[in-house]
C-alpha cells in the first residue's frame, strides 16, 4: 500500500505528539528535596609497621616483650550519618565503629561524632544543641585556633572527628560596600562528670565565641574561649584567594597562664607557666595541570624544645638499661605517665614545616591521583615522608595506598619515633 505524502506528513504531525508526551514525562516528587537523608561509608584497613628496636618509643612500648621487626594491624570502620528536616528543625546524627586487631588482641568501639538538633527560625539565625564538630579554623594541618575542636591527626587531616556537647547559635548578616558579611557563633561548652570531661577542668560551663567578617573579599575570625575548663584564649585567623588558583591563610592563637609539664633525663617532673602563642601560615596553589600544592609553617608555642624532647627521650634509654640489669620499671613508668596528652601529642615540639603535593589524572590516568606528603621537624631536622595512590574509578569505591617513611637522628622526634616505616591500605565502600 502506498501511503501519500500528505498522509505521511499527518502522520509526523499527530501520532508523534502523544509518543513525545510519553518519553518526556516526569513525576514532580522525584526532583523535589528530601527531608531526610541516610549515609556512610565501610572501610576495612590493614597496616604493616617496620619496627626500630632501637628507638626510645619502641624500648618504652616493647620493653618487657619482643614483636621482632614487623607488626601487622588490621582495621575496620563503619560510619553512619543520617539528618532529618521539618519545618525549621533539623536533626544531624553521626556515629563511627572502629574494629581493630593488633598484638594487643582485638578491640572495638563505638563513638558518637555528631548527634545534634538545630533550629533554623529565620534565614540568619540558627540554633543548635547537641554534639557539634564545630571546625573553626582556616588551616589545613593544624588548627590553632581550634578551640572547641579534637586535635586533627596531620598525616591525615581529613579524617572526621568527635565533637563535644555544646550549645551554639550562629547569627548573620550582610551589607553593601567592602564589609560584605558578618556573623557572629555564641558557644557554651559544659564540662562535668560524663559531659565533655575530656574537655578540661570538670564543673565548669565554659563559653566560647567566634566573629566572623567578610571584609575586602578576606575571610576573617576573630575567637575567644574562657570559663574555667582551660585557662583563657584568643585567637584569629584569615583566608584570602590572590587568584583564582592562589590563596593564603594564616592563624594565630594566644593562650594565658599554659602549663607545661616536663622531665630531665632522671625522671624529675616539673612545671612552667607562662603566655603561649601559636601560629600557622600557609598558601594552597591550584595549577593548570590539576596539581595542588600545600604549604604551612606551623609555630607550636606550647610544644617542647629540642633540649627538652632529649631530655625525655633520655630518660626512656636509662629506664630501659635500668630494667635490662635491674628488673626495675622505675624510670620507664614516669616517662610513660608524662608520655600520655603531653610528649605523646602529635608534633608536641615547637617548629614544622608541612608540605602536601597532589596531581590528579596524571598521564590520563582517570580517576587516579598521586601524592606525597612531607612534614619537618626544623628543630631537630627529623621529617615523615608519605607517598600515596589513590583510586575512585568504581563506583562508590576508594581505594587508597600509602606508605610513611620515618627518618631522624638519634634523640629526634621522629628518629625516635617506635617505627622506620608503614604500609597501609585502605578500602573504603561509601553508600
């Protein structure tokens, strides 16, 4: 049958019209915003430590067993976080379980990071009560004016972690001219018994706060914390981008009245107080190849000298002959005492010097980003060196290889550090 040009064109004009209508329906609800949300991430980490039976921290751990040159680690998390919004109310929780199996046996926890309620009553104003991650501060690897926050782990800064039982607002504004925004985050920390008792000095109700000035296209804070827990301090930071690839940042923090603790090489402790004052500055540069470059100089004013990191590290080799001939723990039990949130802390000596360089995609290799990451000790000269590979070209997959290598003389930071090397690798499964 011969269908006649006209027809056909009917045809093209009417049939395809209700076709077209079909392919190209949707339903509203399918783009339209949740009012919830569940996610996370599984993680499974294996660690291989190189050990050196000859450093102070390796005699202080291993003194009374023998693990050889090696020890292996095995690790795994699950991190769960889920909102919920109605109206002007939100709720936020985040927990994290790590399973870990070492020489030590096996061990698993459960910590709640976040779990808070806040009130959004108008667009300037927000309310929150509950355990807050607050992340104040504009540096990469260390944060001095983080006073409200955990320490981050600069080998891997960022990692999430646990926050503290507050009571926060945050209220803000903006204007017309070269002060474009203010906002201004009142902050009351409890500190008692099962409350925020890892905070500081407990029956205490601490009040911090932060202002915050969008001025000349710079980010500004300006920062306090008082009330008892821990002795009064201020502090500021700045972020400001030169160009579109090339930003700055700076903070500088200043603690009253700090107390330090510390020992000679015979075990005497003793105690100093005065004003510290601790500050970074740091350039983040983004290249037209895809590669980042970090650089921070980080000043530790209430960290040890490099006479009084000798000191301790002495102090464990006397411990360790002492209980070689002697059988007496002594000596090594003060240096372990003063070991744990003191000598202990990560970069706890004054000087740093950290260098981070990532390339993503190099050679066309998709989805893969190489990088190494150098932090120095520049009192001492000792330094970490850490390679990693890292792959996203499955979907919802990380994969990430690393490995940490550990040099220094002896009686140094990290030369004295329990291990030479680490090999980790890291499968993380985000959902």
């Amino acid at each position: 049958m011969k269908v006649l040009p006209s027809a056909m064109l009917f045809l093209q004009l009417c049939l395809p019209l209700q076709l077209y209508a079909e392919e190209y329906s949707f339903d509203i609800s399918e783009i339209e915003k949740k009012p919830y949300h569940i996610g996370g991430y599984a993680e499974f980490r294996p660690v291989l430590f190189g050990l050196d039976r000859d450093a102070a921290l390796y005699k202080l751990k291993f003194y009374n067993r023998d693990e050889g040159s090696a020890i292996e680690e095995y690790n795994a998390a699950l991190q769960l976080e889920g909102g919920l919004e109605k109206g002007i109310a939100r709720l936020f929780v985040k927990t994290n379980t790590d399973y870990k199996k070492s020489y030590l046996g096996e061990d698993q926890e459960t910590t709640l990071y976040e779990g808070h309620l806040s009130l959004k009553p108008s667009p300037s104003l927000t309310i929150a009560m509950g355990k807050q991650t607050l992340k104040w501060g504009k540096g990469y690897a260390w944060n001095p004016v983080a006073f409200v926050d955990r320490p981050k782990d600069p080998d891997d800064p960022e990692l999430a972690l646990e926050g503290f039982i507050v009571a926060s607002a945050d209220y803000i504004k903006s204007f017309g001219g070269p002060l474009t925004t203010v906002s201004f985050t009142p902050v009351l920390i409890p500190v008692y018994d099962h409350v925020n008792d890892d905070f500081g000095d407990i029956d205490n109700l601490n009040f911090a706060g932060k202002l915050y000035l969008l001025l000349y296209d710079t980010d500004i804070d300006l920062i306090i914390l008082g009330g008892g827990s821990k002795t009064t301090r201020y502090g500021a930071d700045f972020s400001r981008n030169i160009t579109t690839n090339f930003e700055i940042h700076g903070e500088v923090a200043f603690i009253n009245d700090f107390m330090k603790r510390f020992t000679d090489g015979n075990g005497n402790i003793f105690e100093k107080e005065y004003d510290a004052e601790t500050y970074l500055i740091g350039v983040r540069y983004l290249t037209e190849k895809d590669a980042t470059y970090i650089l921070e100089y980080y000043y530790n004013g209430t960290g040890f000298t490099a006479g009084e990191m000798r000191d301790y590290f002495s102090l464990i080799d006397k411990g360790h002959d002492s209980y070689v001939s002697t059988g007496s723990e002594t000596l090594l039990k003060k240096a372990e005492n003063i070991t744990e949130g003191n000598y202990g802390r990560p970069n706890s000596m004054r000087d740093y010097i950290y260098l981070r360089a990532s390339r993503k995609e190099p050679f066309d290799i998709l989805y893969f980003t190489p990088s190494v990451t150098w932090i120095m000790n520049l009192g001492d000269r000792s330094f970490s060196l850490s390679p990693e590979l890292l792959y996203t070209g499955i979907t919802n997959l990380e994969l990430r290889l690393k490995t940490a290598f550990l040099a220094g003389r002896q009686l140094s930071e990290y030369g004295e550090k329990q291990n030479d090397y680490r090999v980790e690798l890291r499968v993380r499964y985000y959902f």
